[in-house]
C-alpha cells in the first residue's frame, strides 16, 4: 500500500523539516487543540476526532477524542494518504475502498468505515498533518460540517505558526542574554549596537540571530502623530456611519 504513497524525496524532506521546526512532536496535550477537535467531533456527529501530525515512520495524535492510543504505523494511516491530495480526504466506506479494506485500523480496532482527514497545511504548502474524522459505520459530510471542519483545520495551523514564533522569540532573547547580559540601545533612535560595534535596528538585530520574521503596521498613537489626515477622515467616517444608524432607527 504504501509503495504508491512514498513522496518526492526532496519534497518529504522538506516537509519533516518543517514539522520539526514546531518542536511539537511528543508534547503533552493543550486545550487549544483538544477544544478543536472536541467541537470536530460534536459539529460532525461521530465519535472519533483526532489531531494528527504524520512523522517519518508514525503518525502522532497531538489530541483526540475517543481513541485510547496516541499513534499508529504510518503504513497504516489514512493521513499518509491524506496529506498527498490537494483537497480533503473523505472515505465514506472504508470496506468499499480497495486502498483501504485490509487496513489494520479497518479489519481491527477503531474498526475505521467512515474517514474524513483535512490537511494542515503552513504557509509554504508543507502538509504537516491532518484534522480527521472517524466513525464505525459508513457516513459522509454535509455542506455545513465540511466547512466548520476546513476552518479549523486551518486554527490549528494559526496555533502551530503562533507556536512557532513564540520559541524562535524565547530562542532570540535567550541569545542576547548569552552575549554578556547586557545590549547596548541608542537613547535617540532606538538602534541597538551588535558584538562587532555595528549599530542596527533590533528587528535587523534579531533576524541575524534568529530566525523570527517580522510583519509591519502603525500603533494607534503614531497613527495619530504622523498621519492625522487619515485619523481624520477615519473618524468622519465613523460619525457618518453612526448618524445613518441613528437615523434608520428613528
């Protein structure tokens, strides 16, 4: 079975090194994750939900609902399988799917008929994993549950990627207090001076020792000081749409 499944080389290593750049395999369970898959489980009326991040050799459940065990064999799973196609997997009846009848995890226990996995796929297109559904019995999606089902798939990618930039953060600070404890910032301009007397901002600073990205905007405060034309016209607008309310419910 899995002999059709195996991956561009490059493209698989690609993809494990991008797993294991959220350093999340093997970690206790989180609520932010459990919560998604409980509300999976509920919105699709089934009694298995299942977080799962596909390894090398093994796919690992990061959370589930109604399963007892934490992984299973990659050669068994449903998400190798799933992880592969560019849009959900859904198996209405494993017993009428020849890919899957003598699956271990069909024939035995969970005794799997009805799958359905959604990819979590990062930024880069790098497929870490999926967020599944299961049942005993044969089923499908409505409309309704397929839609609740990608939207949080894509929650869990937003809580890998918050995951990810909270370590590259912690790994960065812990940097700068291994250079002597102690960084040197301008009074004026706010730039901070590296080990070679070089002065730089710290966003710069710390892409060069980390490797967290940064994306921009204006706080409300500059906003004001810098662009009042704009808060201007903002707050007309705001005023304008709050008297057409007014006036529509008079």
């Amino acid at each position: 079975m899995m002999q059709n499944l195996i991956p561009k080389k490059e493209e698989e290593e690609r993809r494990l090194k991008a797993l294991a750049e959220y350093r999340i395999l093997g970690t206790k369970p989180e609520s932010c994750y459990d919560d998604i898959t409980k509300i999976a489980a509920s919105t699709c009326n089934v009694p298995i939900s299942l977080m799962t991040l596909v390894d090398k050799d093994k796919q690992w459940f990061k959370s589930k609902v109604g399963l007892e065990i934490n992984e299973t064999k990659r050669d068994w799973s449903f998400c190798t399988h799933a992880i592969q196609e560019n849009s959900p997997l859904i198996i209405q009846d494993a017993f009428q799917d020849e890919r899957f009848i003598n699956n271990p995890l069909v024939t035995g226990d969970p005794k799997i008929r009805f799958y359905a996995g959604f990819p979590l796929k990062n930024r880069d297109g790098n497929k870490l994993g999926t967020l599944c559904v299961i049942d005993r019995k044969p089923g499908n999606l409505s409309l309704k549950q397929f839609n609740v089902m990608e939207l949080l798939s894509k929650q869990i990618v937003a809580f890998l990627e918050l995951r990810k930039k909270s370590l590259n953060l912690l790994e960065a600070l812990s940097n700068l207090h291994k250079q002597e404890g102690i960084l040197s910032v301008c009074s004026y301009c706010r730039e901070v001076k590296n080990n070679d007397g070089d002065w730089m901002h710290l966003e710069k600073y710390l892409s060069k020792i980390s490797d967290i990205r940064f994306s921009h905007g204006v706080c409300d405060v500059c906003m004001e000081k810098h662009f009042p034309d704009v808060v201007e016209v903002w707050n007309k607008k705001d005023s304008f749409q709050e008297g057409q309310k007014r006036f529509l419910k008079s």
